[in-house]
C-alpha cells in the first residue's frame, strides 16, 4: 500500500453537496465514509485492494488525500474515480 499526493477539487460554495454526493455514492459500492461536511475518512474496495483516504474542505476547495492504495493501481485511475465521487451531480 502506498500514499499519494493530495488531490484538489474545486467545489465553490457547493462543499456540503459534493461532500454528501461522495458518501452516498462511495456507500453504494460498499464503502465507508466517516465525517461531516467539513472533514472526514473513507475507505472503499478496489479489485486490487483497498483504498483509503480523508477529505477536507477549505475554501471553497476539497482536498482528498489518499493515504493507503494498492501498489499496482495506478494513481490516475483512483484520482479519476476520486473526482468522479465528489462531483456534485450525483
């Protein structure tokens, strides 16, 4: 398992959905979301292992840092799903 660099997600006012639409969608496929609409954990399951990471919203930005990722799952394809869980369309 390896750590990645944070990731940064502009949100503008809208934190509190973004944040709301990524539990609801990281809980659907089995994962867990623990934290409010300001910080909180993560952990959801991969076919390669376990991804786990924590969010945190700031002005207007979220940043999610990924703390533990399986070492053959590139980093790109877990941002990419990363940003895909915190969009506010959900």
């Amino acid at each position: 398992m390896s750590a990645m660099a944070p990731i940064s997600i502009p949100v503008g006012v809208a934190a509190a959905t973004a944040v709301k639409a990524a539990k609801t969608a990281i809980q659907e496929v089995g994962g867990t979301v623990a934290g409010d609409d300001s910080a909180g954990d993560f952990s959801v399951s991969s076919p390669l292992g376990d991804v786990k990471g924590n969010y945190a919203v700031a002005t207007g930005t979220l940043t999610v840092t990924i703390t533990d990722k399986p070492m053959f799952a590139p980093a790109s394809m877990i941002e990419a799903k990363i940003r895909e869980f915190f969009q506010t369309q959900h």
